[in-house]
C-alpha cells in the first residue's frame, strides 16, 4: 500500500523551505529504500498534478520513495527564483539529495530524473557530485545551453527565445496555494512578484557563447558526470543531437534511447509508439540502486527508433518505423557520405561553374511549424513547397534504393554575403515522387561566428568564410524513387529572428558539402528487446469544465504587406487541454495565450506580441494573472517591453512593467 504525503517541506540552509510531493512505498515501513527524485519548477499540486501521477506512484509500486519537488521560488516553495539554471538552484538540487539522505525512510541512495527543465537539472547536479546521487534519467534536455537551447541554435536569435521568456512570464507570477502555506500567501505572492524579472531581457544581454551560457552547460566537462545516465529523447522534439554527445564523450556509462516524440514523456509521447517509460526507469534502477540483474546493462547502449517517410501533416498520431540497436556511439553501422553542392545538384563529387546567389524574402519560413513539437496540432513542419521561392535549392539524383539517414548531418559552408552580418538557414528533404517535401531535419548557422560562437567578426561583404553547420539529428529512410533536397536560405520567419538587412547569399559550385550519416544494413542483428507499452492507467482525477480549442495560421495583408502569424490556444504551452477542474484538490486551472510574429518586406519590421491570460479558483480563492510581451528591433538594438497584472479576486493587485533597450551584438 503506497502512502502520499500530499506536502513535505525541505529546510535548506539559508532557511527557505521547499513543497515536495512524497509517495512511499510499503516497504519504507519496515526499512530504509532508494528515492527517485524530480526536481522542477512548474508546481507539483496543480499544474504537473496528472502528470506527476502517472509516474511517481509506479515507482513507489517499485519500492522506492518518490518525491516531486518545486524548486525555490515556484510553486508553494519558498524564496524567489531569479532565472533559470542558476547557481543557487542547483546548490538546492545537492541540499535536497543531503535532505533525502537524512531521512528515516531514505538508504542513502537517490535516483534523478526530469523533461526538459528536469533533465537539465539532472545533467546539473550530477556535475556537482552530490553523495548519494547513484543514476540520473535525464528526458530532451540539452548538455549545452548555448548551442542547442531555445535561445540562440547555431548562433541565430531564435524567436523561442522571446516566446519561452513570454510562458515564463506567466509561470513565475502565480501565487503559493493557501491551503498549503497558509495566510503568508498574499505576502509571499508579493514577494515574488515584486522580485520578478523578465527572463528574455537578460538572455537577449548575453550574444556570443560566453560564461552565462557556459554555466550549467555539462558539456565543458564530461568528466564531472560520475554516475551513469539514461538519456530519452524524441526526434519530434529540439534537444535531439545532447544524445550523441553524451554517448560519445561521457565518461561514465551511458544509455540513449530516442523515440518519434515530441516534447513529452515517452508514456504519453506522440506522434506514437508510446512505451511505458516508468517501467523502463525502474528497470535502470533496479540495476543501479538495487543490484538486480535486469539485463539493461546487457543490451546494446543506444537504441533508436528508424522513422519511415511521411508526407508532412498538422500532426501525427504514429510514425512507421521500427526499433534498432547501435553498439556505440560513433556506430560501426553509420557511415558519412559526402554529397557536394553543385549548379542545383548534390552530386559525389565537386563541380565548377557559375556562382549561384539568392537574397531571401522575409515571407519565407511561413511553412516551418516550430522549433519543436509538443504534440499540439499545426507544431510540425509543413509541405516545404508552401514557402514558394527564397532558397538555393539542390537535389540528388532519385534513388534507386532506400537510404536510411541517422545520426548528425553537417555541413562545411564557403559563402559569401553583400552584407556584413548575415545568417544560414538549411533544409535537409525528402522529395516524393509527387513533388511533397517532407523536412526531415534542418540546422542555422550565423556567419558572424565564423571564427567560433564566442566572437562576433563582421563579414567583409563579397568574400567568402569557411563556416560549419550542424543539423539536428535525423532518423529518416528515404524510400526508392524519393531523392534528397537541400535548401540554403538567408533567412527563416518565423523561427529566426531576422538580419537587420536583406542579405544576398552567394555560393560557388562544389565550395560546400553535406556530410550525411547513412545507416548500412545489419540484416544478422538480434533484433532489440520489445519495449512495453505504457500501462493502462485509471482514468486522471479531473473535470474537464471547458473544452479546450486552437487556431493557428498566417496571412498576408495585401494592402500592408504584412505577413501574421497566429497561435491561439485555450489550454497554454501544452496544448487545447482547455479548462480542468482537479478533483482531488478541488482546484481550478486554465490559460489562454495568443502569440502573434508579424513582418513586412523590411527585416526591421518583424515583431512579436504574445497576451496570456491563467490562475486558479476554488473556493473563494480566485488569483488571476495576465500578461503582455512585446519584442521589436531596429539596425542597433532590440526592444523588449512586458507587463504583468495579477488579480485577487476582481482586484488589481499587483502590477509590474519592464523595459529593456538591448544592443545588438551580431544578432
């Protein structure tokens, strides 16, 4: 029988007191077991109730102890939370391991897991080298903030980077439950609203990879990960190439799986096959914490679901594909092919010729979805034909037999703009018989870093650098009679925040390459151990008191030029979930967000406005926030302004505004 603590609270030691969440299993009354822990910021007694409880209970099924924590400053937690991944957050992530051990139903040993935030966390706090932290599970987070984060991908402002600021806006002006923390809850409310910051002010100071983005990047040390790590990622979701590395440079024992998903945990991922991921981590730590023999650790190191083509769609319930296994990483199975980029053609060996320029529209990029899919309808890539015009465009010959790309495509770029400050966006497809250009991977590179992302060098307009590209990682089979395309573009609205300038391209024939990581054949291999699929879970305990919906679109004002592009959604960042009631609690939770990217033919006419609107009710309890985040930018600076209101009832209670003139550093 498990038994829940609904609240636990964590004494660090300055004082501040952090809400967890506890199950316990049945053991844990006649003996000391391991803990699981996940450690976040999005509130464990409402927002991530449901969720919570889909995984912490089966490990507690398990015999372990589980316990979900709110990090400071976020939830019924005390203190305040002044950005993410900062140093005081991961010294509370190594205090709370010390809190576990102390306890009577604690054997000393702790287990670490977490999506996105979370997994940052893990990879964070096992740099640190907590005793008693034995495995993490980290689930699509990123070893390195800079390079594969929502903020600057390859170098180039992403507009994630304004839109994640905006939905943690919202998050982190949400007041501490009073049933939990009692009548201080006005007064810590306060507190944290009045020490808020918006987080995209202070990201937008920081340019080039310097140490606020080396910080908490575990990828400047390998080494200082001691303990062994199974990484989960989804090749629908941005933190797809972290994997790869880890497998290639850590130096204790790694596992990887990545599914088809998007940004979701495996058991609940989509597109499908789903696999019952709690499952698979309690075998991890069965292995680690309690010694049995599994046969996790037996199995090959890296395993990957092979996606089979598709045309483009809003969304996809399943791919086709099928499991296979890799030994190590690099693999023995996947070699790197060379394809050049020729007069229109990727060809197997260089060409000469005429040099090929475009100068892209601002309109291009329309068709692009977003940087990764969190399962909501419209997030994937669209039909790559819908941007029309504004790339170089090359295409292979049509394939006369299957090609199976997996791993990291790269490519080595000498290219030329008309202007000093230019950017690289590229489009790996797969081109159908009928012309459908399903995107499979694609990568940004900002040509100002050419001498490396911590400096920013003008370019002399008409030379050529030398500059890499990295893609994120694929998982593709062309079928016969596809072929691969590739397209170069200077520019990609709405994912890349736009040059100040248009910008000319100019590439000559065969002074660039893709390097394509091609999986060979292994028709002796043992094929890979059936995964479950998740558990039949009872129905969650909630009310749905209003359907969620969602628009999503753009359109192109004629009489101003002006391209829009919309996301309105009645349930927030996580999709048209709409309004819930949690019956176990009785408390009320909806949001509603409206994000807006509009531009014209001038770059410097590109702005983004998101409103939300989210809280609480029940009883008489009824705080209500609302916000707005509006980023535009001229040919030196960027400019951000944001608002915040919240509600006690019908009562303003409190307001904040920001203002920050940025200056623009290569971006």
């Amino acid at each position: 029988m498990i038994e829940t603590r609904e609240t636990v609270w964590i004494d660090m030691p300055d004082g501040v007191r952090l809400a967890a969440r506890l199950w316990l299993p049945e053991e844990a009354s006649t003996g000391p077991v391991p803990t699981i822990l996940e450690y976040i910021p999005y509130r464990r007694r409402d927002r991530t109730r449901l969720r919570d409880e889909s995984m912490h209970p089966r490990m507690a099924e398990a015999g372990y102890a589980a316990i979900r924590v709110d990090m400071r400053g976020a939830g019924d937690s005390g203190g305040i939370m002044h950005g993410e991944y900062l140093e005081q957050e991961i010294q509370d992530g190594c205090d709370v391991i010390a809190w576990i051990r102390e306890q009577p139903w604690s054997d000393g040993q702790v287990g670490m897991f977490g999506k996105s935030w979370g997994a940052y966390s893990a990879y964070q706090v096992a740099a640190r080298r907590p005793e008693g932290l034995r495995a993490i599970a980290p689930v699509m987070g990123t070893d390195d903030r800079w390079a594969e984060c929502i903020h600057f991908t390859g170098g180039c402002l992403m507009t994630d980077n304004f839109w994640w600021g905006a939905i943690m806006q919202l998050f982190m002006a949400q007041p501490p439950d009073p049933e939990i923390v009692g009548e201080a809850w006005r007064e810590m409310w306060r507190t944290r609203l009045d020490a808020a910051e918006f987080w995209p002010g202070d990201w937008l100071r920081h340019q080039t990879r310097d140490a606020f983005w080396q910080h908490g990047s575990v990828r400047e040390d390998y080494s200082a990960i001691e303990v062994p790590a199974y990484i989960f990622g989804g090749w629908a979701d941005a933190y797809r190439n972290t994997p790869f590395r880890m497998a290639e440079h850590a130096s204790a024992p790694v596992k990887v799986m990545i599914g088809p998903w998007g940004h979701l945990y495996p058991h609940e991922g989509a597109p499908g096959p789903q696999v019952d991921f709690p499952a698979e981590l309690i075998r991890w730590w069965d292995h680690w914490m309690k010694g049995r023999d599994t046969g996790l650790m037996d199995e090959p190191p890296v395993r990957l679901y092979l996606q089979e083509a598709v045309c483009p769609a809003p969304g996809h319930a399943h791919r086709a594909g099928h499991w296979v296994e890799e030994p190590a990483w690099p693999s023995p199975n996947v070699e790197s092919r060379v394809l050049w980029l020729n007069a229109g053609t990727l060809g197997d060996a260089p060409e000469t010729g005429e040099t090929m320029a475009v100068t892209t529209p601002t309109s291009y990029g329309a068709a692009g979805g977003d940087v990764m899919s969190f399962a909501a309808p419209g997030d994937l890539p669209a039909d790559a034909r819908l941007d029309g015009a504004g790339a170089l465009e090359f295409r292979g010959p049509v394939l006369d037999h299957t090609l199976d790309i997996l791993g990291v495509p790269r490519m080595a770029l000498r290219i030329a703009a008309d202007q000093p400050q230019a950017q690289v966006a590229a489009l790996l497809i797969d081109e159908a018989t009928d012309g459908t250009q399903t995107v499979i991977a694609r990568g940004y590179a900002n040509l100002m870093h050419s001498a490396g992302p911590e400096t920013v060098v003008p370019l002399v307009p008409g030379e050529p650098v030398d500059m890499p590209l990295e893609f994120h990682a694929a998982s593709y089979r062309v079928p016969t009679g596809h072929r691969l395309m590739l397209k170069l573009s200077s520019g990609y609205w709405p994912i890349l925040w736009p040059t100040p300038a248009p910008v000319r391209l100019s590439l000559a024939p065969g002074a660039a390459r893709l390097d394509l990581p091609v999986r060979q054949a292994t028709p002796g291999a043992t094929p890979p151990r059936p995964l479950l699929d998740p558990a039949t879970a009872a129905p969650p305990a909630m009310t749905q008191l209003r359907e969620g919906s969602m628009e999503r679109g753009w359109n192109f004002d004629a009489l101003t030029e002006r391209l829009s592009h919309h996301v309105t959604i009645d349930g927030g960042v996580f999709g048209p979930v709409g309004r819930i009631r949690l019956d176990e609690t009785g408390t009320e939770v909806g949001d509603l967000s409206d994000r807006r990217y509009e531009i014209g033919r001038d770059p410097l006419s590109a702005r983004a406005v998101m409103t939300q609107e989210g809280g609480f009710r029940r009883g008489e309890w009824h705080p209500r926030i609302e916000t707005r985040a509006d980023m535009w930018a001229d040919a030196e600076t960027f400019y951000l302004r944001a608002v915040t209101r919240c509600y006690d009832g019908d009562a303003l209670f409190h307001e904040k505004e920001w203002a920050y003139d940025v200056p623009r550093n290569g971006m």
